[in-house]
C-alpha cells in the first residue's frame, strides 16, 4: 500500500513535471474506483492547465482554475507517464490526457479514488474525506504538546492510535513500528500513560523516519513513479520491522512481534519500555 512517503514522491514529481501542462481529456475505463468518478472529474479538467500539485494525508490535489481532482492511490495504485500509444495493460483504468504526454492510473484492487472538488466550495481540505484528519506530521502544528494533550486519560495503545491517524497522519503500520523503537516506547503502552517527554522523542523519531522514506524513494526515482512494483514501499533499513526473531540493531536482543488490531507489530524488549 502506498504510504506518506510514497505519496508524498509521487506528488513532487507530480509537481514537476506535469505542472503548467494543459489537459485535453481524461479517459474512464470503469465507472467506479472505491466509488463512483463523478462526472465533473472527467470534464471540469479538460482545457486547464494544472496549476500546481499539494498532499493531504495521502490524497493528492491536483488544482485546476475551476477546482481540484482528488486522487487517492488506495492499496495498490499506480500513476506513470505513458506515451499516447502504449497498450493498455490490466487495470488501467484512467488516463489524464496531457497536450504532451499522458498520465495513467493503474490500480489493481481498486480501492484508489477519483473525486472533483470545485473551486467554489472552498479549499480542497474542507472536503469531507479530509477535514477530520489528524495534523501533517511536517507541519507545524504536529508537536509533542499536541500528543501529549490529546492523549490524556486515553486507554488505546500508542501504536493503534498512530494508526488511526486522529492525531498525526501518515504514521503507517511500518512507520509506527520504527518511530516507536526509536523513541524507545513500547508499542503497546497506552496513549494516556506516556509523559511529554517521552512524546517530543516519538514526534523527532515520526519525522526522521519519514523523512528518510522520503529521501530514500527520491533517490531512487526513475521518473515520479514511486509505487511500481509490488512492494510499495521504499527500500529503507528498517530496525524492528519485518525482522522477528532477528537480534536488534542496537542491543542484539530478539527483535519480539505481536499482533495489534489485526496489524502486526514488531519491538524490542530491551530498547523499549
Ligand atoms: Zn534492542
């Protein structure tokens, strides 16, 4: 599934190299993504140029004069410039036509979306799917106090409620492994019971961790295609994650796993407490 940082490469280059180009259809393939693409998706772009590309959690938002595309990759999406002549292959199910060059979206399980919000209604933001999320975790109202402070006399476990996204978005099932580990926090410690202290470490641990996602897809950037292929997430050295039974990183112990609302978890019995 293509997390923050993947989306977050996909929209740089999306910014760079589709910026200023002029849209002249877009082409359907199927009627519904995880829903139905509204008409307007398909007709409002047409003629426009794309004014500039931006990231909310993981939608992208693609802004034209009369308002903004919504696209969300789901579990497996994809978007790569085609040329106008390449075959279709399984599960393409959308082009955004450009003057030069053609945007394809490939999206297997179909769980990705394809939404229009017009200009008129406000910022895309405000859209119903965005405006109850939890903060950008590289904006500046993503601190410690902020945790701290909507966490007390919570019960839930830290790392199910990173996964919820109701504070910080962005912090996915291998992302709230590692910040965890790094801020030497046990994964099941519950929200409430951890002190501001220990909260400035996880929220520095948070953006290190997606930060070097970030970078590391960068540096491996092709075109902006980030998430093509199976695995869909960067290659990055993980500490805990996926490494069961291995000895940790930095104490050598086990490295110990758990589930956790059906996610798996994994942590270090030594480093975290
Ligand atoms: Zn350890």
């Amino acid at each position: 599934m293509p997390e923050l940082p993947e989306v977050e490469v996909v929209r740089a280059g999306l910014a760079a190299t589709a910026t200023g180009r002029r849209v002249v259809r877009l082409v359907s393939r199927v009627p519904a993504l995880r829903w139905p693409i509204p008409p307007q998706a398909l007709e409002q772009p047409v003629g426009r140029v794309l004014l500039g590309v931006e990231r909310r959690s993981k939608y992208l938002l693609l802004s034209f004069e009369p308002g903004c595309l919504i696209v969300h990759l789901g579990m497996s999406g994809t978007l790569s410039w085609r040329s106008v002549d390449a075959p279709l292959r399984a599960h393409d199910h959308l082009d955004l036509v450009f003057e030069q060059g053609l945007l394809r979206l490939n999206d297997p399980r179909r769980f990705g979306a394809v939404l229009w919000h017009p200009a008129a209604a406000g910022a895309p933001q405000t859209h119903p799917l965005m405006a109850r999320l939890g903060v950008e975790p590289f904006s500046p109202e993503f601190t410690a106090e902020r945790m701290f402070e909507h966490t007390r006399g919570r019960t839930l476990s830290i790392k199910s409620l990173l996964l919820s996204g109701s504070v910080v978005v962005g912090v996915g099932n291998i992302y709230a492994s590692e910040s965890l580990f790094r801020a030497g926090i046990r994964p099941t410690t519950a929200a409430g019971r951890i002190g501001l202290a220990r909260y400035q470490r996880l929220a520095t641990a948070i953006r290190e961790t997606l930060s070097e996602a970030i970078a590391a897809g960068g540096s491996t950037l092709r075109d902006f295609v980030s998430s093509e292929g199976a695995s869909g997430y960067f290659q990055q050295t993980c500490f805990v994650y996926d490494r069961a039974g291995q000895p940790c990183r930095v104490c050598g112990q086990g490295v110990r796993s758990l589930r956790q609302q059906q996610r798996a978890t994994f942590w270090c019995s030594t480093c975290q407490t």
